[in-house]
C-alpha cells in the first residue's frame, strides 16, 4: 500500500489513496467540525477511449487500471500523474492541485497524454466527488432552476442514476453541491470555465449504497484522430463553506460575475418592450380572427401582456422547416390587431433543426443543401432527432441538427428572423431548443470547428444569435429552457419546464437581474388540478418570473383564476423590483396549513409534486430596498412562522393584509387567509 496524500486547503481536507492500481479518493474531511463527509474510497474519475479501427468502447477508473508514476507535493500545490493502462496503453491522466486555504478551496485541472496510435480519447470526468448518504444530507441538482434533493430519497428507491448535459434544459449552471441539514455545512462543486465547453452533470447513488457521487465530464475535441491529448475545460473547483444550496450559489455568482463569458448588463437595456411585460399568453393559432380572445383576455388580465405564437406557418408543427413561408392568410392583420391593443407578439421558429424530408415527403433541399452543413458523428452519420410530429405517410419526421459553425446554417436563421420583423413586423423571434438541447459532438472537419466536444458549440452559436440580433428593432430574442450561456444575446429565457418537485430557485439567484425567465408549462398539469395549479402560480411570482404561458381557453377556466390575476396584479405592481432586482435567501417557513400535493404533473418525478402551503421570497431592488413576499396558496386559513434575513422593525403591511408586521431577531409570525399574497418593504 502507497503512502496515503493529503492535501489540507483551511477547512477541508482531501486525503488521496496510491495503489499498484492506480488511485482513489479515500477520504474528505471538515477540519472545522472534525467530521468525515466520506468514509469509503472510490474512483477519482473515469476516462472512455474508442477504437478507431471498429468503434469498440473502453472505459477505464482512476482506482483500477492505471498506475500512479509520479507524485509531487510542494506547499498548497499538488501533482499526481497516473499512467500504466494496460487497457489503453500510452495514457497519462495528471491531476493538478492548488489548494486555497483563505477560501477552503481545492481546484483541480486535469490534463490527458496519449501516444495510442489505434484509440481516440471521447470522454473523461473531472475529478468526482463522493460523500456519504443519510438522513439530513442533500445534493443539488443543476435542472432547471435547481433541484434539492434528498440523498436517501424513498421516492427514488435509495437509487439515483442521472446524466445532464450542458447547457440544456438539465443542467442550466456549471456547479453542484451536498449540505447537511444538521451540520449547516456545504461542499461545493463547481467547473468555472468561462469559454464554455459542452459537458454532462452526473449525480449516481446505487441502490442502498452508502455513498454518492456528483460529477461533470466532458466529451473531448479532435475525436477523429488518435493521441488526441488535451487539457480540461475550465477548472473543477471543490469549496467547504457554511450553509446550503444558496451559499453555493452564491459561489458561483461571485465567480461567474467576474469570469464568465455569457453574462450580459444588469437591467438589459436591450430588452426594450420585453422589459415592462408582466404575463405571457401561449397560442397555437386554429382560426383565422385569433386576436379577439386574446384581447378580450388580456383586458381582464389587466397588466402589460405578450404572445409566444405558435403555428402561423402552413406547414405542420416539426415539419418542413425551415420553410415557414408564407404565413397563414390573416397573420398580418390579427398581428396588428393585437399591436393595437399593446399586446407585443413573438412567433414561434426553430432554432436547430432541418426536415430531412422538407416539402411533404419530398426530400427537396435537405440532402443537396442541408445534409453538408448539419452535424455528424466521425463516419460521416447525421444527428437526427424525432418527436411525435409525423409525415403525410404517418411516418415520424426526422430532423437533421444542423451545426450552428456553419455560414449556411447561420444565414438561414437570419432570413427567417429578417422576414419576421423587417417584412411582417412581429416584435422579436423565439428561437426554439437552442438554450434546452444538448450540444452534438460533430466531427465533420469541413465545419469550422474542431472535431467532438469543446467550446465552439457555444461561441458559434452565440455568433449565429448576435447575427440574429441585428435583424431589426426593437427586436427581441426568446428560446426554450435555461442554458445559461447564450443570454448574452437572448433576452428571454422560456422556464416552462420548472415545474418539478423539490426546486429551489437557484437559476433567479444567479440571473434574475440579468434575464427575462417567463411562463410555466400549466398544460402539463393534467386536468388543470387545483393544487398543481396553485403551486405554481406562487412560485411563478416568487421566482420572479413574467408569469403564464397559459392559452386564452385555460386562462377562462383556469381554477381560482381570481388568485391568479391576484398575484399577476402583484407581480405588475412590484416590477420594479423583479426588473433588474436580485433574489436574496429565500425566507425559512413553517406553517399549519395542509401540504399542496398533485399527483397528476406530467412533467414531474412520478407525476408528484408537493410543497407547503405557504411560500416566500426575498429580493431586493435595484436601489438596495429589500422586499419580503409570502404566499399562501392553499384554500385553508395559515398561521405562519417566518425567519429573514431583514433586520428587527415594524413594517407596513401590503396585498391581503393590513397593518404592520413586528420582525425581531429576524423573526415574526402571521395569519395568512386562504389564497392570500402579502409583502412588506424594508
């Protein structure tokens, strides 16, 4: 047995453990509690080489096929290097180590050799980390918003097996990270690369094990060719800090504010119109005179409305694109209708696929003009994707990726756009999937862009969106989910799919001044249930998102519909503070109300969500004024025990209640009727 290595950075401790098999994790330690957050040894990463000769697969552990040739530890910097891999011979995976002891911090930078003439380097991990499970323990997950998540969950059968890629709708930030209820303490994770690279965010529990595992990997570039050697993207950074998901967060923010390649001004003073919208309406047009309801909805709404348009094109949803032209007949004049009415309107387009068969079942420009530019696998295959839309034979359509590297690709979405707002004069362009699908690793070197992964998915897309943004004005950008790096140029982000159980509003902590998130997907509720509704109406406006997405049909029927103008109405009257504001540590809650649950989210773990009652947040305007809101969503009466971070006082109350509420210490108490809104400023 090798002679264990520590390396000690302030509070956190990390002990290494050599082998004549190679190395692993043995063990993490808070030196500040004297505590163990991991009690077994496991692998440090994983690396997947493939044959170039067949495509054979094989996938080698840090803790069982190398050797470690070399160690060296000076002051707060450490190097291992593993090499010996009898599987992929002529591999070198080293491991580079600062420790920052005034941050409890360890970063890690990972650095792959080859001199394998027969195999190619696809995939390796960051360094991964593993903790121990039990009662009390959480782990965030990057989906959506955020998720915090159990790590001995029931409901996932003591298991959890998830690959995220990002940026996607699955993994919208580049960090994790794991916190003991009990304990306050936190263990962050986090890959700070300002480019960024394409990745995949990993959380694996077996069933019944007592350990877990959070890490990224990274599908590597110039997968075409052998000894394809190549450092890491960015650097893995492991921090021991007080708190919860929230103070990981905040991590992340203080890093990417000063790093990061995607972030755009406070405010966005390019979001014209989009800026001093308040609710969203989601239309799939089906007749011709479309405006009228929409009005008529709007008008009882009673705030600042906009329209995410779908099918104003003749051909059918997920087909023939991407040639939308000519718009249905009555486009242009239901259009002006709605402008009329001050209701702005953006139209639903694509952003990343082509029919492969594009006129009918004709393949009519896709395989003579498409099919060179679209993304491929290195033996020349095609990404394509189907969904549920399917030919005039009943076939599924099958869409060709194309790569957004590629000037065809680029000026093809602009022409559209061009046309939108220049000729037909909608009020900016969604773009769909760019923020929610995963980067495809194309290999095809015609492309201007290396082989595989890297970062260049990113910059070439952002490259294609500020060529997009200069189609007009005041046009703006929207798209699907919440990948973060394209919001340099996309001003509204579509967060439809957070409606899932366990969130925490991680993404509004991040980005809240920095981008427009609208509209929940209450379609996914099936039978429009009470209690899945309601959930979301609260969180919709405690996110601080623009808040709907509903079609006028739902919104007429939608149950306690008055509670939902209610909290628009709020959300219109706080705007201020939601515009450009910053989302603070949500208040700590408890209240005697029954627990909201729906079974029937088809979105949703299992269909399942459940959450309290009663529900808060903290913001705080652009002028440092704080605002504390509390919703009660439940159809029962609540009395309430709130913590803030406010200091002690009387404060006017607003919304459902009257008079002042008495904070000391931080803490106050409440009663709050049945579907009740309140909020006080400090």
């Amino acid at each position: 047995m090798e002679i264990p290595i520590s390396l000690v950075s302030g509070e956190l401790e990390l002990v290494f453990q050599p082998t004549d098999r190679g190395v692993s994790l043995a063990s993490i330690r808070d030196r500040k509690q004297d505590r163990a957050l991991l009690s077994a040894p496991q692998a440090l990463f994983t690396l997947t080489a493939e044959r170039l000769s067949d495509g054979e697969s094989r996938t080698v552990a840090s803790d069982a096929d190398f050797s470690v040739s070399s160690v060296t530890v000076e002051g707060d910097c450490c190097t291992i290097s593993c090499s010996g891999c009898e599987a992929i011979p002529g591999l070198t995976v080293t491991l580079l180590l600062t420790a920052q002891p005034e941050q409890n911090r360890i970063t890690f930078q990972t650095v792959l050799q080859s001199t394998n003439p027969a195999y190619t380097l696809v995939s390796c991990d960051y360094p991964s980390l593993w903790f121990d499970v039990g009662k009390g323990v959480h782990f965030l997950s990057p989906y959506g918003c955020g998720e915090a998540m159990d790590s001995d969950s029931e409901l996932f059968g003591h298991g959890y097996r998830s690959a995220q890629d990002y940026p996607s709708y699955g993994a919208s930030f580049q960090f994790m990270a794991t916190w003991n209820d009990q304990t306050r303490r936190c263990l962050y994770y986090g890959i700070h690369d300002p480019a960024p690279a394409a990745k995949k965010f990993h959380f694996i529990r077996e069933v019944n094990a007592p350990t877990m595992c959070v890490k990224a990997s990274q599908p590597l570039c110039e997968t075409d060719r052998p000894c394809n050697g190549q450092t890491l993207y960015g650097a893995c950074v492991w921090q021991l800090t007080d708190g919860d998901w929230y103070d990981a967060a905040l991590i992340y923010r203080a890093w990417m504010e000063q790093n990061a390649s995607w972030v755009p001004e406070v405010g966005r003073p390019d979001g014209g119109w989009l800026n001093d919208v308040d609710a969203w309406f989601l239309v799939h047009i089906d007749k011709d005179d479309f405006a009228d309801e929409i009005i008529e909805s709007a008008k009882d709404l009673g705030v600042r409305c906009a329209v995410h348009l779908y099918l104003w094109h003749n051909n059918p949803f997920d087909n023939d694109y991407p040639h939308y032209f000519p718009e249905k007949p009555t486009v242009r004049r239901e259009l002006k209708k709605l402008q009329d009415a001050g209701i702005r309107v953006i139209p639903y387009i694509n952003g990343r696929l082509w029919d492969t068969r594009d006129r009918g079942i004709e393949d009519w420009q896709y395989t003579s003009v498409a099919k060179p530019m679209a993304t491929k696998d290195r033996t020349g295959k095609v990404f394509t994707e189907s969904y549920s839309a399917k030919e005039e034979n009943g076939e599924h359509t099958v869409l060709a990726v194309m790569c957004p590297s590629t000037a065809l690709w680029q000026e093809t979405v602009k022409g559209v756009c061009d046309r939108l707002v220049n000729d037909i004069r909608f009020d900016g362009v969604y773009l769909d999937q760019i923020a929610a699908a995963k980067p495809q690793p194309c290999a095809d070197r015609t492309h201007n862009h290396l082989p595989g992964g890297g970062s260049w998915w990113m910059e070439r897309y952002n490259d294609l969106l500020g060529h997009v943004s200069r189609a007009g004005d005041p046009s703006i950008l929207a798209t699907e989910c919440t990948g973060e790096p394209f919001m340099r140029h996309i001003q509204a982000y579509l967060s439809w799919l957070w409606i899932k159980n366990q969130q925490v509003p991680v993404f509004p902590v991040l980005y809240a001044d920095r981008v427009v998130t609208f509209g929940i997907s209450y379609h996914s509720i099936q039978g429009a249930e009470r209690d899945g509704m309601v959930i979301f109406y609260a969180q919709s406006l405690l996110y601080g998102e623009q808040m709907g997405w509903l079609s006028p049909k739902l919104y007429r029927n939608l149950p306690e519909k008055d509670f939902f103008r209610k909290l628009v109405g709020v959300r219109a009257q706080l705007h201020h503070v939601f515009h450009g504001g910053v989302m603070l540590r949500p208040p700590v809650l408890s209240d005697d109300a029954p627990r909201l649950r729906c079974e029937r989210c088809s979105q949703a773990y299992f269909n399942l969500v459940d959450y309290p009652a009663v529900q808060g947040a903290l913001w705080k305007d652009r002028e440092g004024k704080k605002y504390l809101l509390l919703v009660n969503a439940s159809a029962a009466q609540a009395n309430v025990s709130c913590e803030a971070e406010l200091p002690d006082g009387m404060y006017a109350l607003h919304g459902d209640l009257d008079g002042e509420l008495c904070l000391k210490d931080g803490k106050t108490s409440l009663t709050l009727p049945p579907c009740s809104v309140v909020w006080i400023e400090v």
